[in-house]
C-alpha cells in the first residue's frame, strides 16, 4: 500500500493547529456574532471553545491509544465500525471541498478591490492555480506556507491585542479606560442569558479547523506524540486568540456600532486613530482566506486518499507521485474548487448556495461521531484492563456525556436560530444522501463476496479457475 510522506516538522505541526483555528470566521465572521448577542460574546466564545478543546483531548487520548490511525475521521471507523468511518469520512471532505471555492471567492473579492480591472472569477481560479501547485509540489510545501501564513495571522492577533489592550485600560486613549462599553449600551448581555446559547451556535463554525492537525500528524515523524501534545494547549490558543481579542473590541467599540460584514478589527483599529487599519487588515483577512484554501486543499486531498486506502473510495485516488503526493485526489479538489467558483459566479444564489447551506451543519454531526467513538473506545479499553495513555479525557465519563449534549443542544439550537434552520435541514439531508450511499456500497459489496464465494466453489479444480474468464479479482 502507497505510504505518505513524513516530511512534516513539529513546528509545521504547532503552526497548523494555530492556523486551522484562526479563519476569516475570526476577523470577519465575528461581526454577525457580535451584532446578534451583543459584549456577551465573549461568553458564546468561551463556551464553544470549551467544547472544542474537550474533542481535541478526546482526538490527543485516541492518537495515543492507537498510534497506527492518523485521520481525523478514521477514530469514528475504530470506535463505531465501518459505516461511521465512511459517513465520517464523506461528510468531512464535503465539508471542506466546499471551502476551497468559498475562499477562493472570498480572496478573489480582496484582489479584486485592489485590481478592479481582473475579473474575480480570473483572480478566483488564479488562486485555486496557485494552491493547486503548492499542494502538488510536496507536504512539506504545505507545511511551509502554512507555517508563515499562520505566523502573520498570529502576529498579527497579538499585535491586535496589545494596542487594543493598551487602548480599553486608558494608556493610549486620550480619554481614559473604555471598559465601560461592556455594558453602557443595553447591558453585558442586551438580548438575554439565551442569545449567548444562541451565539455558541455560530461561533461554534468559526471554531472548527483545530483537527486538521490529526490529519497532518500522518506525514509527521511526531504523529500521535504531536496531536496528544497540542490537544492540550489548544485552549490557550483560543482564550488568547478568539475570546481575547473579541473581548477587547467589544471594550474598545460599542457592539451596537458593528455593521455585519465589517471586520471588527478593523472598526476597532480605527477607532483607536490608525489610518493603516483598512489596508492592512485587508490584508491580513487576505493570508487568513489563502492560509484556509491551502489547508482545505490538503486536507479534502488526504481524507479522499484514506477514504481509497478504506476501500471507501476509487482505487485509483491512491496513487502517489514522486513526492509521495496524491496527485489524482489534489487534482479532483481542485476541479471540484472551479466547478464551484464557476457555480457561484453564475448563480450565486443558486446551487453553490444550496451546497454551502448543506454544509453548515455537518461539523456537529462529525464532532458528535468522534466523541461518541472516543467513549466506546474508553469503555472497551476500561474493560479489557489496558492502561491509560499519558493523556486521557478530563472527568469521564461526565466530560464526554456533556460534549455529546453540548452538541446535540447546537442541532437544537439551529432548529429555532432564524437563517441556521434551513442549513441544519439541508445538512440533515446530505447525511441521509451520505448514508444511502454507505448502505448501496454495503449491499454492492455484499453481493460481490458472495459472487465470489460462488464462484471458488464452481472453480475448485486448479485447472479450470486458473483459466476462468468469470473468475472476479
């Protein structure tokens, strides 16, 4: 069986579960957030943050446990069977290869505001050019770009953080502490206690991407060391980046001053008397969109090359380059990638925009599959006497029942959000289209082993199967 490169360095690694965290969701996203609970934000972040790092310690306990599967999606196959490895699979490719065209789209709109005369859907498939060929050169090219692409944004969030934090205690501000934003405008929490539930929702999108890293820990020499090591500090990344920040634009800016659609950032550096804020957090959204096409590239490329290895998908996905690449699984995404930039600009409001709402769900189903195979792995192992990996799940099983209700109260959630409604039925519908699929390939596959069986009983002598024409590989 083809194996993989190991070309990916820690340090690629530590950039990788930064950068999956850190998104346009996070420097323009978070103005809808905002705009729809008001500075209670802040506790919508804590509390999805909170439900991601409990997945990631589940992802760190498994990888230990079993240090031979090295895919996000293949701890649903271990832990729930074969049907949760292809559903999980599917559902998470799709997912991201919906991304790739999104922000293809949404740098190809960045370029556009600079070169007016290019048309965006040129500048949009120039994009998807150019991370095509990162991603086929090798994963250590991958890893490269990531690395420096989660390097800005991550200088530039702390940058962020200083001045604005300098700004809301009254060193800069000439007219003293601006805390007072905090609640000067209808209260901490202006809309009530059940709008921060109300915000989990969305922020919880906007938090997604810390994973990634359990895909590339497959090419990484470090493997399950590194994803148990990072599963625990990945909540200081998003105290410190995601609530820290936002905390202080809401300090700095009344929240009720935020028009949806703005970055935050950059209302909030403006704010604080910086004239370069607009052109340098265009920017700097810019590297966020380029970093999440270059990581969705590679991980939709990956999950359809463990998907093939599975069986779960065309044989032929497989194969390798000389750098150990999955060429044929890299060039399908990217072919996929145009379809839908091409889809989007001809219809915007069409079928692109039937398969983004069909997505806008699938991450809680996923999340919900692994921390449902994470505690029937525990049980199994408590079970047959197995010792504990050197990092395991904070107060099982009590942890787990509470992530598993935590997202189930999102689906809820969805259901009675106005605009997540729709998205939580259409994504209801691509796991029913995903499971019919599973069960066809099941009962597709059921009869070929039986034909086969068959046939070895017809062919027993050596002479007659040796030649039968019939006889199925």
């Amino acid at each position: 069986m083809p194996e993989l490169s190991r070309s990916l360095k820690p340090r690629h690694l530590e950039m990788i579960s930064i950068g999956g965290i850190i998104g346009a969701g996070l420097f323009v996203g978070s103005s809808a957030s905002i705009a729809a609970v008001g500075p209670a934000i802040v506790l919508s972040y804590v509390i999805t943050g909170t439900l991601v790092l409990l997945v990631m310690r589940m992802l760190g306990e498994m990888s230990l446990a079993m240090p031979n599967v090295r895919s996000f999606t293949e701890f649903a196959r271990e832990g729930l069977g074969p049907w949760a490895g292809f559903i999980a699979g599917w559902l998470y490719w799709y997912f991201w290869i919906i991304v790739v065209p999104a922000e293809a789209i949404a740098g190809a709109n960045i370029l556009h505001n600079w070169f007016p005369q290019v048309p965006t859907g040129v500048l949009g498939c120039g994009l998807m050019a150019l991370m095509t060929g990162v991603n086929l050169m090798s994963a250590r090219s991958y890893g490269e770009f990531e690395f420096w692409f989660a390097s800005i944004k991550v200088a530039a969030i702390i940058v962020f953080i200083a001045l604005s934090g300098a700004y809301a205690f009254g060193l800069t501000s000439p007219h003293g502490p601006t805390f007072h934003n905090l609640s000067a405008h209808g209260g901490f929490a202006p809309f009530g206690a059940v709008s921060v539930l109300a915000g989990a929702v969305t922020v919880f999108f906007s938090l997604t991407g810390a994973e990634i890293v359990t895909i590339a820990a497959a090419e990484s020499a470090s493997g399950s060391r590194a994803i148990a090591r990072l599963s625990t500090s990945i909540i200081v990344r998003i105290l410190l980046f995601y609530v820290g920040s936002v905390f202080f634009i809401v300090a700095v800016v009344p929240w009720n001053h935020i028009e949806i659609g703005q970055s935050p950032f950059t209302l909030a550096l403006e704010r604080m008397h910086f004239a370069w804020a607009g052109l340098a957090m265009d920017a700097i959204i810019l590297t966020a969109v380029l970093s999440c096409l270059n990581s969705a590239f590679y991980v939709c490329s990956r999950v359809l090359f463990v998907l093939a290895e599975r069986g779960d998908a065309p044989q032929g996905l497989i194969k390798l380059n000389t750098r150990r690449v999955p060429v044929r699984s890299v060039l399908l995404c990217s072919a996929a990638g145009v379809a839908g930039i091409l889809a989007a600009i001809q219809a915007p409001q069409g079928v692109f925009a039937f398969l983004v709402d069909a997505s806008g769900a699938l991450m809680v189903f996923v999340y919900g599959m692994i921390a449902l195979a994470h505690w029937r792995i525990r049980r199994a192992r408590e079970r047959a006497g197995e010792p504990r990996p050197p990092v395991t799940l904070w107060l099982f099983p009590w942890s787990s029942y509470l992530a598993i209700g935590a997202m189930l109260a999102i689906l809820i959630a969805m259901q009675f959000t106005p605009g997540l409604g729709e998205d939580l039925h259409v994504s209801v519908i691509s796991v029913a289209v995903v499971t019919l699929t599973y069960l066809a390939v099941r009962t597709r596959r059921r009869g070929r082993a039986a034909r086969e069986r068959a046939n070895r009983g017809v062919h027993n002598p050596p002479l007659e199967s040796a030649g039968g024409g019939d006889t199925e590989v």
